[in-house]
C-alpha cells in the first residue's frame, strides 16, 4: 500500500473569528447601535491568522464584523469578484439585545460597503428579541448549514460575535480577534449524547450543542496568515 493510500483525508475545518476590540468593549454603556471598531481593534484584526487557506468566508452583517474582515482579508477592499467566495449571513448576528447589537438595514450596509452582497440581509433591520430557544435553534441552523456547505468547501470561516459562538460551540469565551478551529462530529461522536453536552460559558449552564455537533480541531498545520490569502 503507498504512503498516499495510507494517509488519512484532512476533515473540513470550520475556523470561528471573533470580531476585534469595538467601541461598546470600552464603552461598556456604549448608547448607539452597531458600533465601529477601535483604532486597537482595526490594528489587531490585521494580524488574525489562522491555520489553512480559507475558500469560503461568512461574515456577520455588523460594521465590527465586517470591518474585522476587510482588515484580515485586503483583498476585500477591492471590487468584488473576490478570490474566494464571500458571503454575508444575517444568521451570525449576535446573541444579545443591547443597542450595540442592532444592525442596519441593507440600504445603509450596500452604501458603506459597496463591495459585498447584502440581499441575503432584511430591507431594515427587524430581527425580533432573541431567546435562549431561538439562539439555540438559530446555532443548530446555522451547523446544518455549514455542514451542507462543508461537502464542497474545505475551509469556510466564519466572522461573528462572542454571544452567539457561545450557542454554536462548546468551550471557552472567545476573547476579542480569537481564532479557533473545529471539525464536524464522527457518527460515533455524534451519537454519544454526553459529546454533545457542555457548559454555555455565557450563561454557565449545560447547553445541548447538537444534534449537528462541531468539536475543537487539534491537528492544524503551520499558521498562515490570512493577509497571504489571494
């Protein structure tokens, strides 16, 4: 048998960015919707790396989100088409109902950001209260989804808020630019129900984080830098 047959094919990676330093994380107050990032945040989102080639980016459609993409990413600051695909998915909002997490309408995202797509993004933002159901059932969607996707793209990331990974996956908060890698559950893993058990580190309770289940990676190569891509 030759080395090739031996090796053992790389899972899908799902890579999660949590957004850099914004207004409303100094300003814990902060009294307006859809804050901006810092002028620390715009310098450290331009050093977020992670480790694989992305080939499908999903971004929140927040100004921090999307700021913290075109800094990771320069060759978003040019006019689409991109070398590779970019989507903006309203599913990725945060998980919280303060002011800072209200976003704007598709109108008002198209003209500070002509370059991406917003027609997956409602005319004006009118996101109903979120619940712990709905988030829950939101984070499940959005796997299933992801999942589907993953059968045509090796390595999508997704940029998004601290509120909502904590109902996507399991572990620790996400720090501001933290950047962690996840493969989808083996049939085994998925059947345990215990796998699929662990502590929501927002609310601290234990949160069912399946049935479609995203588990830590820990076999990534040397880290790239997303500035490399394209």
């Amino acid at each position: 048998m030759s080395d090739t047959q031996l090796q053992t094919p790389k899972p899908p990676l799902i890579h999660i960015i949590r957004h850099g330093e914004s207004l409303h994380n100094i300003e814990h107050n902060y009294p307006h919707r859809d804050p901006p990032l810092t002028s620390t945040g715009h310098t450290a989102t331009r050093n977020i790396a992670i480790p694989a080639t992305p080939d499908l980016l999903l971004i929140s459609p927040m100004t921090r989100t999307i700021q913290t993409a075109l800094n990771a990413f320069p060759f978003l600051q040019e006019p689409a088409p991109f070398p590779i695909e970019v989507q903006i998915w309203p599913a990725l909002r945060e998980a919280h109902d303060a002011i800072c997490n209200v976003g704007v309408g598709r109108a008002a995202l198209g003209a500070q950001f002509p370059q991406f797509d917003f027609s997956r993004c409602p005319e004006e933002w009118d996101h109903g209260p979120t619940t712990r159901e709905g988030a829950t059932a939101r984070a499940e969607e959005v796997r299933v989804r992801l999942k589907e996707l993953s059968a045509t793209y090796a390595n999508i990331v997704l940029v998004t808020h601290r509120g909502f990974i904590a109902f996507l996956v399991k572990g620790r908060r996400f720090d501001v630019c933290d950047v962690r890698s996840f493969r989808f559950a083996t049939g085994a893993e998925a059947e345990d129900g215990t796998a699929r058990l662990g502590l929501h580190c927002e609310i601290l309770e234990v949160q069912d984080f399946g049935p479609t289940l995203l588990v830590l990676h820990r076999g990534s190569d040397e880290i790239q830098s997303l500035a490399d891509v394209g």
